[in-house]
C-alpha cells in the first residue's frame, strides 16, 4: 500500500522537546508574505488531490546525513513554478510520468526523501529515512495561460500550484521536497516545488531538476550528484582568520521598522541589454574603475536606489549580502555535482551618506572588493565563524541580492519540451531581490530585478532605477 501524508507530522514532535535555539530559528522563516496590489481580479481555482509520499525506487542509504555550515544558515522554503506545454502531447500522463521519475531520480538524490532533525550538537541534520518526497496531483478550472506573467511574486495566485503542508508550524515539520502537478482545461501543466535551501544552492536544484527531467526522458544522468558533504566539514579547533561582515549588526537609525509596518508593494524592473550596457558605462564613466561584471554594476546601483527609496539617514549604516558561488574558490574544488549548497555570503559596508553622496562607482568597487575576498581560506573562516558563533548573517538595514539570471532552469525538459515559463512564487525574506533571467527562447540577455518594498519607498524606487 502507498504510504500516506498522515506520517509526515508524526516525527517532528520528537524533534520539538530538544532544547536548541536552531528550532526558534527556524520557526521563524516559514511564513508566506503577501502581496498588496494583485493582479487585476483573476482568482486561480486549482482542487488538490490527496498527498502521497513517493520513496526511492530502490533501497537507499539509511541514517544520518551531514549539513555543513553553508547549508545550516538558509532554511527557509524556496517555492518554484514552471509551466510547460506541447503542441504534439498533452497533459493527461504528465503527473504519473513525473512521479514515476521522481521516484528513480530520489535513488541518487536520496537525502531528499529523509525528514530534517536536529542533531546533537544543535545543528540541522537529514534523517535519511527514506521516507518519500510528497506528490500532490491537482486540476485548474482554467487555461494556462490565464496564470499570466509568473516574473512578478504572486503567492495569491501561484501559492495555489504549489502545496502547503497544513498544521507545519516549522520547517521540522516540512519534508525538504513537496512536489505539485496542475494540469490545465486545454493542455499544458505547472509544476510547484517546495525545497529547503538548506539542501541545495541554486546550481545544485537546477542539477536536480534537471537530473529529473532527463531521467523521464529516460536519459542518463548527465551530472551525477556527489552526496559527500563532510568534504566542507569546519575545522577543529576553529580558525577565524578575517572579519565577517556579513554577521554584523547594525542599529537601525532610521527606523526601517516601522517604515516596513506600511504594506508591501511587489515589482519587476527589467534591464534589458542596452539599460545593462548604461549602467556599466555610468559605473565607469569616472575613471575610478578599469572595468566591472554586470553584476558588479547592476548591485551596486541597485543598492544606492534601494537606499535613496528607504530614505535612509546619512550616518545610516547599510549592508549588502550577496552569495558568491565557492565551487571553483576551494582548494581543492567542489566535486562537480555537489549535491549541497556550495556558495557564500561576502559583506559590502557603506554609510547611506558615502553610498548616495559618490558616483555609482564607489559601490560598485566596495561589490569588487567584496568579491575578491572570497578565497578559500575566506570561506572556510567563515563556516568557523559559525561553529565557533553559532550567529547568523543579520538582515538590518540590508539588502540581500540572490542571482538566479545564470541558472538554467529554463532548459528542464520532462518529455514536453522547455518550460514556457518558470520562477519563484514569492520571495522569501523582504530583504531580498532576486535577479532572473530575461528574455525569449534561449536569447536571455537581460535581467529581471524583483523586489518588494513598503509602498511609498516602492513608488520613489520606479523613478530610481532608471539610469
């Protein structure tokens, strides 16, 4: 008989009579953020079947499985849509051709059908139980394409397309993969996830998902995932050899508390090519820099704009957190196919006065400088930071940018071709901007900024980000 959802909740109970202030933590990041304005009046009705757990398909490895420290600092629950449609198939075996591939694929990536515990030195661990990632197969009452444009975080609508656990009040008590097929009137269907980060960075989920989709395509895995994790294990004792900004705290002078208590407005500014190019040339244009990324250029100027909208005081400190992939950075590297979060969080430190009183160029070089810090003897202090902290990278006042523009999750293909669309049904933290990818096919030159602000900051922001 196929297991059932009513054991998922039984295990956590355990987990909660264990004294740890890891349990507090995490509470707090499971939340679904709501969004001011929705999209005109459309409602989305989708009738969720019941919950299966869905194991490996064959006997897997049991027992408990090592979290390093990069992955301890990002349990929080990442959601993803992706809508596919094919003019040759339709969408009637769409679930079953993805549940049965899921069930193969969770042979390799076998972690992901254990529970999250906490182990006894406090720290977040997988019970490798294999258990099953969780199935919901699901119908809309409309077509597809009255979803609309999935760029712009609408948890009021594509909340629906992924499913919620009910009675979770922590992320004990949510297995690391939920899974939801909708299917739609006249063909095509929306695939949710539901992960933890704290089982895998952006790379390593593309790899996943895309391990996924070849294996329904009755493919071979082109990257076979390296499940070893104790390679990233801290040092003992612990060295902190740099400081680590990105676990400072600063006091919130200007009061962002209460600007934060107005609602919430949601935005997609897209920077095309020649918006790129501007911003780059303007970073430049000084003299100060010889050169800079893309990247460089577009956070530092989003930084300043986000600050000018916050009307953050002159002596305001302001952070800016971004995850740089560490992968190539250690010595030796990441295997290929790390299956776990290879990237870390560097610090740039800037007065609000310093950030909106110099050229562009003088954020985008603190972003530089940032980067280059990221050496392997960096990153290892910094997983000793944390062993020996235990702290967490402090979000006052800060802007924390995530990169997805270089994922290609766009080339998933589980026998219906790419996805039409794919993104993120909201963002997780109101600290965070994510940069997608933009544009059509595979012509994704551009990038979408999304971001939330309190309304009357989002409204002086639309002007801002213009250059």
């Amino acid at each position: 008989m196929e297991p059932t959802i009513s054991r998922l909740l039984s295990r956590a109970s355990n987990q909660m009579s264990q004294p740890s202030n890891m349990v507090d933590y995490i509470s707090t990041q499971f939340y679904v953020l709501t969004i001011a304005e929705p999209r005109e009046k459309f409602e989305l009705c989708v009738e969720q079947g019941e919950p299966t757990l869905v194991p490996p398909a064959e006997e897997t490895a049991k027992g408990l499985y090592f979290l390093s420290n990069l992955d301890q600092n990002i349990a929080v629950i990442v959601r993803t849509v992706y809508c596919f449609r094919s003019q040759e198939k339709g969408n009637e075996e769409a679930a079953q051709v993805i549940k049965a591939a899921l069930a193969k694929v969770l042979v390799h990536y076998y972690p992901l059908a254990g529970r999250l515990a906490i182990s006894d030195e406090g720290k977040l661990i997988v019970d490798c139980t294999g258990e099953g990632a969780v199935f919901v197969e699901a119908e809309a009452d409309c077509e597809m394409e009255d979803v609309g444009d999935i760029t712009k975080p609408n948890p009021d609508t594509l909340g629906k397309l992924v499913y919620t656990i009910l009675g979770a009040n922590n992320l004990l008590e949510m297995p690391p993969l939920v899974v939801q097929v909708t299917t739609f009137r006249s063909g095509g269907f929306i695939l949710g996830l539901a992960v933890n980060h704290c089982m895998f960075d952006g790379l390593g989920a593309m790899e996943f998902v895309n391990s996924w989709g070849e294996t329904a395509r009755g493919l071979p895995i082109s990257v076979p995932p390296f499940v070893d994790r104790t390679v990233l294990e801290s040092r003992n004792p612990p060295l902190v050899s740099f400081p680590h900004h990105e676990f400072a705290e600063i006091e919130d002078v200007s009061d962002t508390t209460a600007l934060y208590g107005e609602e919430m407005a949601y935005r997609s500014f897209c920077f095309e090519p020649e918006k790129l190019g501007r911003v780059k040339r303007r970073a430049l244009e000084d003299g100060a820099l010889a050169k800079c990324t893309t990247f460089e250029a577009l956070s530092g100027h989003v930084w300043r704009a986000r600050t000018e909208a916050l009307r953050l005081q002159p002596g305001q400190k302001t952070k800016l957190l971004f995850a740089v992939d560490g992968r190539s950075r250690f010595d030796p590297p990441l295997p290929q196919g790390y299956f776990g979060n290879g990237t870390m969080l560097t610090a740039c430190l800037s007065t609000a006065g310093d950030l909106l009183g110099r050229p562009l160029s003088f954020a985008v070089g603190l972003v530089q400088d940032a980067v280059k810090t990221v050496t392997d003897e960096y990153m290892r202090s910094a997983m000793d930071y944390f062993e020996a902290t235990r702290a967490r990278p402090s979000l006052t006042p800060t802007l924390l940018i995530t990169t997805w523009s270089r994922l290609s999750f766009h080339t998933t293909d589980f026998g219906w071709g790419e996805p039409v669309q794919s993104g993120p049904v909201t963002l997780p933290e109101k600290e965070v901007i994510l940069f997608l990818s933009h544009g059509k096919e595979r012509k994704r030159k551009g990038i979408n900024v999304l971001l939330g602000l309190p309304s009357s900051a989002m409204a002086r922001l639309q002007d801002l980000m213009e250059i």
